[in-house]
C-alpha cells in the first residue's frame, strides 16, 4: 500500500475551496519561494507517513465534504500516491472534488515524461500553478500571487471563476493537539507579521 509524507492535514475547512473541504499539506517542496508561509513544509524528509488507505477512511468520516485540496509542500513530488488516495476515495464518494496548488507551470507538467504526474492531472478538477510571488499579493481569492494561474481541468467550477480569482479571502484558525494552531487559507501580504502581534505574550 502506498504512504503519502504527510506535513499536516484539516478535516474540515473552507478557506481552500468551495464547500467544507479536507486539505492536506504533503511534505517537501523543490521550490524555496520567498516570503513562503510554510518554510517548515519545504525539505524532503518524512514528516508522517500514513498509508492511502488509512487516510482515505478518515477523508470518509468527514459529512458533508464536497472535496479535497492539496497542497504542501509540492504535492506533484507525491503524485503517484496522491493519485492513488484520489482513486481510493472516488470509490465511494466519486462526486467529491479536488483542488491543487502546484509551483509547477501547467505547461510544463504536460510536457513531462513523468507519468505520475500526468495521472495526477487526470484527477484534478482546478489546478492553481506557479509559484509564490509575494510582491504580486493582491489579498483576493484563492491565488497566493497574481502570477498563479487556475486552470478548470474539468467542468465542475467553470462560471466560478470570479469565487477564484476576486472574492475576498477566508482565514481560519484551527487548535490543534498539545495547544497548536494552525491556520487554513491564502494570507494577505502582510498576515503573517499582524499575527505575530496579536500573539505576542501579554504583560
């Protein structure tokens, strides 16, 4: 059975897509983007390793889902399990939907030899490409910088194009175990630095 490098994971959020979605962060990533909000996502070592089908059960606790997005990291590092966990899950549930960032260029993944990657396009119902430019920010939708592209590989969010590209942005904050919090969403230019100053200790 295959494992995907898992860097984090959400049962349920929707700030990554229309509808409650499940969002994974795969681990690892071959693009070292400035200003990245999670540098920490960036090397190539095993974070968790949890099989396809173990996650794939808990995607399917989850009520009312209408779909996935992934990130990371770089998810087309593990396309061939996410391809898999994408396959698993259209068993029984074959409507959900799935979103996916990528640094990679459409074109360029489409011009590769690499069949994972190709079997993983076949899966992907909007694909946000390109990697983070933070002087190109404008705070709206769900690009993180204007020179990403959203490209509808399948019909299900064409006319949507507007909730992508202009809606004003979602931010969630999510307690974790032992007291963690992580947040879900694309972050405005500045987000990062307003929150450390709403979570500076207290006197």
């Amino acid at each position: 059975m295959s494992h995907i490098n898992l860097a984090a994971c959400l049962s349920s959020t929707q700030a990554l897509g229309p509808g409650n979605r499940f969002a994974l962060w795969v681990q690892g990533c071959c693009f070292n983007c400035p200003e990245c909000i999670a540098p920490a996502w960036i090397p190539q070592v095993t974070k968790q390793s949890i099989s396809v089908g173990l996650l794939a059960k808990r995607i399917f606790t989850i009520a009312d889902l209408e779909g996935i997005t992934l990130s990371g990291g770089e998810p087309m590092l593990q396309a061939a399990e996410l391809s898999a966990l994408i396959d698993e899950i259209h068993i029984k549930q074959p409507k959900l939907t799935v979103i996916c960032y990528t640094g990679f260029r459409l074109e360029q993944l489409q011009k590769e030899a690499d069949c994972s990657r190709l079997d993983l396009l076949a899966r992907i119902d909007v694909l946000i490409d390109g990697t983070y430019q933070q002087q190109q920010n404008n705070g709206l939708g769900l690009r993180g910088s204007d020179n990403q592209q959203i490209h509808f590989l399948t019909d299900i969010y064409k006319g949507q194009e507007a909730y992508f590209t202009e809606t004003q942005r979602r931010i969630e904050l999510h307690i974790l175990e032992q007291n963690e919090v992580m947040m879900a969403g694309i972050p405005s230019k500045h987000l990062p630095e307003h929150l450390q100053s709403v979570f500076q200790p207290g006197l």
